[in-house]
C-alpha cells in the first residue's frame, strides 16, 4: 500500500457519494497485475447492506471490463481529483480492446494487499469483494418511461460488493 494512503472506516468518508460517482465519475478496475481493464463510470451507489458496507456498481455486457468483474473476485472503485478528468474520460469512451490502458500515462497501477489493482494517483479507493450480481431486467421496470434511456435495449449487469478496504489520501 502506498503511504500517502491510510486505511480507514468507511463511516469515516466525508465526501458525498452523489458526488463523486455522479459529478466526479469513478473507474471501475478489476484484473491482476499484469492484466486488467478499467473504465468510468457515473453510475452506482453505496451503502449498507446484510449489515456489511457495500458499493454497487452497473457494467454493460458490451464492455471489456465487464469479462474482468465476471472472472475475479474483487473490483475497486477509485476515486480522483479533477485534475485526471481528462483521463478519465479517454477511459470512458475508448474500450479495452482498441487501446491498451494499462499504459495511460499518469495512472500507475498498484496491488492492494488482497491483491486488488488500484490507482496510486486515486484520493480514494474502495476495494470490493463481490457478493452478489444480477441483470437489470426491463420487465421489472414500474417506471415504463425508464425504458426510453435504454434505446437499445443496453441494459446492464450489476454487481454489488462488500467494502472490505478503504484507502483515502489525507493532507
């Protein structure tokens, strides 16, 4: 673990989740060392859940990271200032498979004890261990206009995650 990072109680986060999956964004990062994939995402949630503090976070079939979550155990959701938002969205509209963004040059990479790939430049990261998935399933809607953000019929998988690690930068 990095020592700019500390380990921390997730009742200690004093930033807004709305804001910093929202407004802020977030890459989603699953794999090993010498192989993962992330991508940004804008949509998920945290909370508490079987008791346990929990992060969710939706991934479209259609994504390469999606064949990382689906094979590891663990995800992480990292967290940045507004300085790398440029990276983060090269890293929400090009795919994995078109580019290799293992070598995004102001992201270095780092191994989190449980053997998690995290983002040393991230102010906070969340490492997750799945615990349970599902598909976003269009007959459940009780909104039948939520449908319209779906033109595609692009629904996706989500993944919910206990929270078994926090890291945060403190100044």
């Amino acid at each position: 673990m990095i020592e700019a990072f500390k380990k921390t109680d997730t009742i200690k986060l004093n930033e807004s989740i709305f804001k910093l999956i929202g407004k802020d964004w977030m890459l989603v990062c699953a794999g090993t060392r010498e192989k993962y994939n992330m991508m940004t995402a804008s949509w998920g949630t945290c909370g508490v859940l079987w008791n346990k503090p929990v992060a969710i976070a939706f991934i479209r079939p259609q994504r390469y990271t999606y064949e990382f979550v689906e094979k590891h155990d663990f995800f992480t959701l990292n967290f940045f200032d507004k300085n790398y938002r440029e990276e983060l969205n090269l890293l929400g509209t090009k795919s994995g498979r078109e580019i290799d963004k293992m070598k995004i040059d102001k992201l270095d990479a780092e191994v989190s004890p449980g053997g998690s790939v995290y983002f040393r430049q991230a102010k906070i990261v969340m490492e997750c261990k799945k615990l349970y998935y599902d598909n976003i399933k269009p007959e459940l809607f009780l909104d039948k206009n939520v449908h319209e953000l779906y033109p595609n019929k692009d629904y996706h998988r989500f993944y919910i995650g206990e929270i078994i690690n926090l890291l945060a930068k403190f100044d």
